[in-house]
C-alpha cells in the first residue's frame, strides 16, 4: 500500500474512531482523493477491482476500497465486495438483498449492477436472500433509527447478518471505551481488576470498579473493598491522608475490624502523604493487637518518616529492623542517605556506607557515592570526603570534577592531609588544567603542620610557574608561624637553604618571618633580617616590609626615621599605611608643642589624596588640644568621601579639652578622651 494511503487511514481513523469500536472489524476507509492521490487511486482501481476475491467475508471483515462523493449528498463504500451508500449523515443505506459475491454475467463491475437492482429488489421481497432485514423496513432502518450497520458473527453454515447498532450509546472517549469493558467482566475478573488497579494506585478506575460492584451489581462493602479503596490513595494526584481518615471511621461505623493487610494498607498510603497523628495511632494499634510489621512494612514506615522530616527517627526505625534481620532494600539506603547529606549528617552517612561495603553490598549506586562526595567535601567533613575519595576516585571508578576537586583540596588543606592534597593536584594535572594562586594556598596549607620545608618550596615554585605569591597567599604561614614562635629562625634558614639551591626567594616569604619576629616583639632581630633581605631576594624589599617594620618602631623615632631614608634611597614609594605609622611615631616621641615632624608627613598625606585613619585623626586632635595647637582645624573633614573629623565633633574636643593651663591638662575628662582609643590597635 502506498505510504500516502497508510496516512490518510490513520488520519480517518482517528477522526472516526467509532468506526473500529469492535476487535472483529477492520474498517478501512480512503477519504475523496485530489490531486496526486486522487490519480494514483483511480489509476489502480481497475486493478483492485480485478484482484478483488469473490468471497471476502470469512474474516467479519468490513473494508472499504473506495470512499468518494459522486451524487454530492450520498457517499458509498462496499462491503464485502457490495456496494452500500450512505446518506448525507452517514447513515448506512441497506441494499434490498445481497448479490452473489461476484461479477455479474455480462463481466461488469458489481458495484453497478448491485446499485442498480437494488430498489427493485428491495420492493419485491420483504427480507433479502441472506436474512439482512429479517422483517425491518428499510426506511426506519436506514433513515429514522439514525443506526449504522455492522457486520454481525458468521454462524455455521449461514451467512453474516446485518445487525444495526445505535451510535449514541457507544463510547466515544478512551475512558469511557475502559469502563464499557470493565462493566462487560464477570465479578471475578472485576475484583482481579480492582486489586490490581489498587496496587497500581489508580485511584480514579479503582473508585469505578468499586462502584460497578456496590452500586450496579449489589455487593455488600467488606473488608475487601475498603482495603482496595485505601490502597488507591496512594496516588499522589487523587489520594491524601484525609482520605484515609474518613475511610476508616466509615470502617469503623460499619463494624469492620482492621486486619494486619489494611494497617499495612495505611502506612503505605503514609509514605506518599505523611500524617504523623494517623501514623502513630497506627502503630499503637498494631502493638496493642500483637501484629508485626512485614519486610514492606518496615519500609513504608522509614519512607513516612523520611517524607516528614523526622531523619533521627528514621535512622533509629532503621536500626530497629536491622537487630530483627529485617532485609533492608538498597533502595532506601540510598533514599535515607541522600536525606542525610540534604541535612550534613555525615557521619551517620559514613556508618551507613561503611556498613554496606563490610557486608559485600555491590548495589551501591554511583550517583550515591557522587552525590555523597559532593555534599560531604562542600562542607569539608574530612573523614567522609577522605573514605568517598579512596573508594571510588582512586580506583579510577569516579573522575570528579574540577569544582569537587577544589572542595576536597580545600578539605585537605583544612586537616593537614598533603596526601589527598597532592592527589588532587594529580588530577587536574592530568587534565592539563593550569594551577591557580588558589590551588597553591591550599597546597601550602596542607604541607604546614607536618612539612614546613615542602610549604616554602611551594612558595618559591609559585614564583617559578608566574603565580607569584601574595600578602593574601602568605597568611596561612603568618598564623602559622604566629602560633609557634620558634619556627621563625627556622623558616629563615629553610629559605637560606632553597637559595643556596638556586630556588627564587619571593619577598612575601622573607615578610612573613620579618612579621613574626614583630608579633613577638622581637624589633631588633626583625630589623637585622631586613639589613640581610638582599641576599635572600635580589629584588630588595618592598612597601610592606617597611611598613611592618614601622609597626615594631613603635617609641623609637630614630629607627623610624632610619626606615624613612631607605625607602627614599631606594626608590620604595610609600603608601597611606606608611604615612600612617610615621605620624604616630612621630606623635608620641615628640614632646609636648613638637608636633612639626607628624603635621609634615600629615601634608605629604593629604597631598597623596589620603586622609589618616580615624583613629590616627582622632589621637592627632586629642594632642592638638593638649598642645593648644590651632592646627587642629587641619583635621575637619572636607564632606568629600566621609574621611576627616566632622565639625561638631572637633567643637565638643575643643570646648571640653583645650589646654587651660596646668589643670586643663590634668583634667579627668580629657585624659579619657586621649585613651579612649588607641590608633595602634
């Protein structure tokens, strides 16, 4: 058949569906061709008239080879080799009697010759030669009754009768075809379709099944039903835990005791829509009348209380089934492990895990052990990430991400591991993924509390690969070497030893030491490894070694002063933290009315485009009022940028602390103003 014939049937065939509405009938309609259909049809209509069978109704089959409108109201078709026409509402019209189903004697078609024989025929007998009418008028069939004709079951030696049918009360929609069949079952077979139906949880033909039993066939509501009906409510579009409750107490007014398959019936129905009341009364009833839980029971139940959010109780209801040897399916691992990583109890995850790969289980999913590295890396739990990691990246089961790979590199640099570190960086490497200043602060984190030799050498290597490290790199070593106050002198003969090696010294590293050594007050042998920076780094120093230098001067003006002409000597441009620590040196070395020196570096300053800190300003007005130093005006902030001392507040300084002889500088309140903030801090 040509393809453009097989999709103009199945286009008629959904248009007219009543059409096949028996498994008997194969009904085969070819709509009014035009165009290159309508020629490829008349052009092989000789040939299908030529091959036509004389005999074509041993299957009950009605086929139409042709479907055209030659009068512009009436249509036709042939039935089993016989021409039938339909009127203009698609109504059969009869013929009077059935011809021998062949070509007539003079070899013409027999489509002509039926049709023309047909109302004489019709006029002289009142049935045809195969029974078709069997006393029934042809115009109340054809026209009043608004019937089509079907093709009724051949008996033993007789020929298929005619049978009408009326269109009205056949089904039309899907549904409606489903609820004819189910009401053509026997009680058996319904109640075989409605527990299927109720395991399935179709709420909707379950609820037809039940009414076909109880209202058309008069069964009396048993256990049965109401167990199919609870059943049904685990749908998650029709079924709710209100349902269920009015199903029990109509239960309950019938006089019908719940069984162990109805309670079981419930918890399954609460797994879908949870109602922690209804379960635990449940569960009280099935204690108070001695019923077990079943293997699905145990299940539903964990399920119920995973849906409400009651993760504790879960775990505990799944401790107790476990001691039972209760089989728990692998299923609900996995369901109560991706709960437990939404709520980060990882450790309770890892006993889990731990227990299934000790009991031989080889049904763990991978996206379990994905999901779990995932979640568990984020939050840098160390024990769970490092067991994910041996378990399924290391052999090769599992190639994480680049995202994940910086979770579980930032995990190990937190606990130390430079193990795991390194084989992070393994992997990325392998993946010819160029390491960022990130990748290295978490390797030199990792090394730090075991290898601080291997922590240095990533510091000069970072310079070698063009990440060179910065102030923020470096602040993990400073902490580091803060806490531990003896391993100064030691990292500054580590990075003697790497020069000796020919390995790049950075700065940051010989700052970092530089700093400790300041932390703990050690001024005098910070300043000694600044005199002998320039054989580390052959760069010389930079802005913040001064300015940690300046931090330690701190009373000691000279030094101070001696720091300032190496930064001119060497061409070190100084920053606002520099002028910063100058002013306050300057500040409090200089007796009383010598402010010259700070108010100097102060205009340097402000000519920059930076104003002091506000503590600096602050403790500089303080002493301006001390002093009686008209200057303080200075101080006043511009409105640009909210940098300065508003004006109000210089006012309430001067009127409360300017010096009135040797007992405005005693006074108590001015004194509380000096100390009250400490610009060093």
């Amino acid at each position: 058949m040509p393809r453009q014939v097989q999709c103009v049937d199945a286009l008629w065939q959904a248009l007219c569906p009543y059409f096949y509405r028996l498994p008997s009938v194969n009904l085969r309609r070819v709509p009014k061709r035009t165009g290159f259909l309508a020629q490829r049809s008349f052009r092989n209509q000789a040939h299908r008239d030529s091959t036509r069978p004389k005999y074509e109704d041993t299957r009950n089959q009605l086929q139409t080879e042709n479907y055209c409108d030659r009068s512009g109201n009436g249509r036709e078709f042939f039935f089993s080799g016989h021409h039938v026409e339909l009127d203009a509402a698609g109504r059969a019209i009869a013929p009077a009697r059935w011809a021998n189903n062949s070509q007539d004697e003079s070899g013409g078609d027999m489509r002509h010759s039926s049709r023309a024989k047909s109302s004489q025929d019709t006029k002289s007998s009142g049935k045809s030669s195969l029974g078709l009418y069997q006393g029934t008028d042809r115009k109340n069939f054809g026209e009043d009754d608004g019937r089509l004709a079907t093709y009724g079951k051949s008996q033993e030696g007789q020929n298929p009768t005619f049978q009408p049918l009326n269109l009205e009360s056949e089904p039309r929609s899907f549904k409606a075809r489903q609820w004819q069949i189910q009401k053509e079952l026997n009680s058996g077979e319904l109640h075989e379709e409605l527990q299927r139906t109720s395991i399935a949880g179709d709420y909707p033909r379950t609820r037809e099944s039940l009414r076909e039993l109880v209202q058309d066939r008069g069964e009396r509501p048993g256990r049965t039903h109401y167990q199919a009906l609870l059943l049904a409510n685990t749908s998650p579009q029709h079924g709710s835990a209100a349902e269920v409750h009015r199903i029990l107490q109509e239960m309950e007014e019938a006089g019908i005791t719940l069984d162990s398959a109805a309670y079981h019936a419930v918890l399954r129905v609460l797994s879908v829509h949870p109602d922690y009341l209804l379960r635990r009364q449940i569960l009280e009833e099935l204690r108070q009348r001695w019923f077990t839980l079943s293997s699905d029971g145990w299940h539903e139940l964990i399920v119920g209380l995973l849906r409400d959010k009651q993760i504790e109780s879960a775990v505990a209801v799944l401790q107790s089934a476990q001691q039972v040897d209760i089989l728990i399916a692998p299923w609900l691992y996995d369901v109560l492990i991706y709960n437990l990583c939404d709520v980060g109890e990882f450790d309770e995850v890892l006993s889990i895990l731990q227990f299934r790969v000790n009991s031989g289980d080889q049904r763990i999913s991978g996206t379990v052990w994905y999901y779990f590295l995932d979640t568990a890396s984020s939050a840098l739990h160390y024990h769970a990430t490092l067991y994910a990691w041996r378990k399924r990246v290391e052999p090769n089961y599992l190639n994480p991400p680049s995202g994940m790979c910086l979770n579980v590199l930032n995990t190990a640099a937190r606990h130390g591991d430079f193990l795991l570190a390194t084989d992070v960086i393994r992997i990325l490497g392998n993946r010819n993924q160029t390491l960022q200043i990130y990748h290295y602060e978490a390797l030199v984190e990792s090394y730090l509390p075991t290898d601080l030799h291997t922590a240095l050498m990533i510091l000069t290597l970072m310079t070698t690969t063009g990440v060179p490290p910065t102030e923020s790199s470096t602040r993990v070593l400073a902490v580091h070497l803060r806490q531990r106050p003896h391993l100064a002198q030691t990292a500054l003969s580590i990075l003697g030893e790497l020069r000796e090696q020919d390995w790049p010294i950075p700065v940051e590293a010989v700052n970092v030491v530089i700093e400790s050594y300041v932390d703990h007050g050690k001024s005098d042998i910070a300043l000694e490894t600044y005199k002998t920076l320039h054989t580390l780094c052959p760069s010389g120093p930079v802005t913040r070694t001064f300015n940690t230098l300046l931090r330690g001067c701190r009373g000691r003006k000279e030094t101070a002063m001696f720091l300032a002409s190496e930064m001119v000597a060497l061409k070190v441009l100084p920053d606002e933290v520099t002028y910063d620590r100058l002013i306050l040196v300057c500040m409090e070395a200089s007796p009383v009315g010598g402010m010259d020196d700070a108010w100097c570096y102060f205009s340097e300053m402000r000519e920059a485009g930076w104003w002091p800190p506000p503590g600096t300003a602050m403790a500089m007005a303080r002493r301006c009022c001390q002093d009686g130093d008209e200057r303080i005006w200075r101080l006043q902030s511009d409105g640009q940028g909210g940098h300065g001392i508003e004006r109000p507040v210089l006012q309430r300084l001067v009127d409360t602390g300017w010096r009135k002889g040797e007992e405005g500088m005693k006074s108590s309140k001015l004194l509380e103003l000096m100390d009250a903030d400490d610009p060093w801090a």
